[in-house]
C-alpha cells in the first residue's frame, strides 16, 4: 500500500450543518453528526488515491471529542492524518479547528477498511 497523505478541507457552517438541521439539538451551532461527516471526508481524501479500481472504503469506528460549539457562518478546516495500517485496515487521527479563532473544535480517531465495492453491496441483498 502506498504512502497515505495527510488531507485537509475547508467548510463554512451554513444552516443546514446546524444541530438544529440533522436532528442532533436544537441549537444553531455546527452539529455533531455534521461534523462527523467532515472529519469522514478526510479520511477519504487521504486514502482514495491509494485505492486500487473498484475498491473502496467503509468507516468502522469513531472516537471524536466535539470540543467546541461553532457558529453558522464559522470556517472550519478538517484534518485526517494516516496514524495505524494493518492490511486493509486503517487508522486516522483526525482534528476540526476553527481558521479564524484557530480554537479546536474537535479531535480523535477514525478507522476506515478497504473493502471491495461489488463484493460489499452484494452481501447487502
């Protein structure tokens, strides 16, 4: 398996990420299960290219701290960097931090498995 390169992206708080949009609070701050998602994108950023055709990978575990609350209209910079790798078995460590304050909205691990996609959905029927 070659080399995983760490990935950064970039996402602005909008409405629609709040707690109060994907059901997980009542309050306009960027939402958990949202951010999940961010810090998942990462992950996948930085595996991908490594990936051979008709492989993909399926996200098994989640250990995230969300450690502070971020307004609509935040920056928000998401960060997966490749920590563990057992086979097609691989661990990130990965962090959320605010650009403009630079204050750390969250930190943790995601584990991620290379599985073939056909093979996958089949087993789903």
């Amino acid at each position: 398996m070659p080399h995983l390169e760490p990935a950064t992206l970039a996402y602005t708080v909008t409405d629609d990420d709040t707690a109060a949009a994907v059901g997980s609070g009542s309050l306009p701050v960027l939402g958990t299960p949202r951010l999940l998602a961010w810090l998942e994108a990462a992950t996948c950023a930085s595996l991908e290219p490594t990936l051979a055709e008709g492989s993909t990978s399926v996200g098994t575990r989640m250990q995230v701290e969300h450690l502070a609350a971020s307004p609509v209209g935040a920056e928000v910079e998401v960060s997966a960097s490749s920590a563990y790798v057992d086979g097609r078995l691989h661990r990130f460590t990965v962090s959320a931090r605010d650009t403009t304050t630079g204050k750390v909205l969250a930190a943790g691990e995601i584990t991620r498995v290379v599985v073939d996609a056909e093979r996958f959905l089949s087993r789903l029927g």
